[in-house]
C-alpha cells in the first residue's frame, strides 16, 4: 500500500509543474512575438520602399511633362509669329504680282502656302487644347499624388497601431517569473 503524501509536498510539486508550463508558455509566446515584430517591420520596410519608388517615379513623369509642355506652348507661340511673317510676306508677294506681270505663279503658290499656314493655324488650335487637356491631366496626377501621400500616412498609422498591439499582447508573456 502506499502511503499519502504530504500536502504540502502534493502543493508544492504542482506549482514547480505549474511554473514550468508557464515559462514553457512565456517563451513560445516571446518566439511568436519577435517573429510578429520582425514580419511587421519587413512590411513596413518594404512599403517605404515602394512609396519611395513611386513618388520618384510620379515625380519625374510630372517633370517630363511639364517641360514638354514649356516646349509645345514655346512651339505654339514662335508658330503663331511664323503664321503672321508668312501673311506679311504673302501681301508683300501679292503686291510685286501686281506690279510685276511675270510674277503670278509667284503669287499663286504664296497664296497657297498661306492657305497651308491657316490649316497648320488649326492644327496648332488643336495641338494648344491638348495642351490644356495635358496641362488639367498633370494637376489631376498631382491630387493623385496627394491623396496616395494621405493613404499611405493611414496605412503607417495602422501598421504602428498593429505593433502597439502586438507589443501589448507580448508584454505579459514577458513579464516577471514567479520565484
């Protein structure tokens, strides 16, 4: 038969037992916890990176474009005083036809060119509203820009929320032991 043990003995075996399951506990929640850290900080990592990325990458398209813009408007103009030279030399052609009788042919061309010029006038028209279309297209890119600047200021906020909380999850697993 055996004999009983002592209760003390019986309390004091259970908490040995006890305290061993806890630390066994602490540590694998320490484990998990370094690891949950190390994912979020790898995410928050990689995110800066791509936003970094993207805002280079927006930044130089909306340089290219501007400066091809400059350049069209500065082609649109220096066109507009080729359209009045022409005119002008046109008139000055139709009057040497007039006073000179060997010079018609002269004077139908430049008639003609001048007829060209009205259509290149046009198509200048058409080339200024794409202009302003590229103009409001690159304003719309920069809201654009904007907004993903605030959605990306949400998304850090979130992620620094996530690892408060996970630090405070983690926090009673690496409290203090029992003696």
């Amino acid at each position: 038969m055996t004999t009983p043990q002592d209760p003390t003995q019986f309390i004091y075996d259970s908490m040995l037992r006890f305290e061993q399951e806890m630390i066994t506990y602490s540590e694998a929640g320490r484990h998990i916890a370094k690891r949950t850290i190390r994912i979020v900080r790898s995410v928050i990592i990689l995110l800066t990176i791509i936003a970094v990325i993207i805002f280079v990458l927006i930044g130089n398209l909306t340089n290219s474009m501007v400066y091809a813009i400059g350049n069209m408007v500065y082609m649109y103009e220096r066109f507009g005083t080729m359209s009045g030279d022409m005119k002008n030399i046109t008139k000055a052609v139709t009057s040497i036809s007039n006073n000179v009788g060997g010079l018609p042919a002269i004077a139908k061309e430049m008639v003609a060119m001048d007829q060209a010029v009205v259509g290149m006038a046009g198509d200048v028209t058409a080339i200024k509203t794409n202009i302003t279309r590229m103009d409001d297209t690159v304003l719309t890119l920069g809201m654009n820009v904007q907004e993903m600047a605030s959605r990306f200021e949400s998304l850090n906020h979130s992620v620094y929320v996530m690892r408060y909380n996970v630090n405070r999850m983690s926090s009673p697993l690496m409290g203090p032991r029992l003696p």
